[in-house]
C-alpha cells in the first residue's frame, strides 16, 4: 500500500481519536456516509446539461473537489476498517475490467460486458 495512503489512514484515525468518533464509525456508517457523499458530488451536476458539465466554473469546481475529497475520506477509512488496501483492489479490479471488455470488443460501446 503507498505510504500516502498510509498515512492519510493514520491521520483520519488520529482525527476520529481525538474526537471520540470511532464509536460511531462502524462499517456500515461508514458505506452508508460514502454513499451520502457520493450523491452529493452528482447532486453538482444534477441539472447541467452534458457540455455543461464538461465546463465548471472555478466555484463549481471547488465544491465538486470538497465532495470528492469527502468521498475519499471514508472510502479509505472503510478500507481500513476492513483491512482492504485500496490501491490493490483498484488494481485487481483494473485487471478483471481488462479481461471482461477486451479492446476489440468493447472499444467504443457503452454495453456492460455481458451483452458484448
């Protein structure tokens, strides 16, 4: 696992400590959190049409980076609450999507790899 990653883990440890949270972060809070978060990063594009969405305003895009880095935080903190390293399950997974959408079947298809 990156040291980075490592690290950021220990901090958000430390911040949950420091204020008597972990009670609360139980991995189910935790998913439930992340997905809260996670519609909160859609609810930005909610009503923009596609171009729009391809072109943030500086203030637009600084809320949307907040979300994301709300989505990250408890995605690693429920990564580490189950003893996943999420850089190597990203890499499996990366490996197991190469294999289910094989270039010249998939390149330009927006199918799911069952109807390839």
């Amino acid at each position: 696992m990156s040291q980075d990653i490592k690290a950021l883990q220990a901090a958000l440890r430390a911040f949950a400590q420091a204020r008597d949270w972990e009670q609360f972060h139980s991995p189910k809070n935790l998913a439930a959190s992340l997905s809260i978060e996670a519609a909160e990063v859609l609810e930005h594009f909610q009503w923009l049409t596609e171009a729009q969405s391809r072109q943030l305003d500086a203030e637009r895009t600084a809320q949307v980076a907040d979300e994301i880095a709300d989505v990250l935080l408890y995605l690693l903190q429920l990564a580490d609450k189950l003893g996943i390293d999420p850089l190597a399950a990203a890499r499996d997974k990366l490996a197991r999507n190469a294999e289910r959408y094989p270039v010249e079947r998939a390149k330009g298809s927006s199918a799911k790899y069952t109807e390839l």
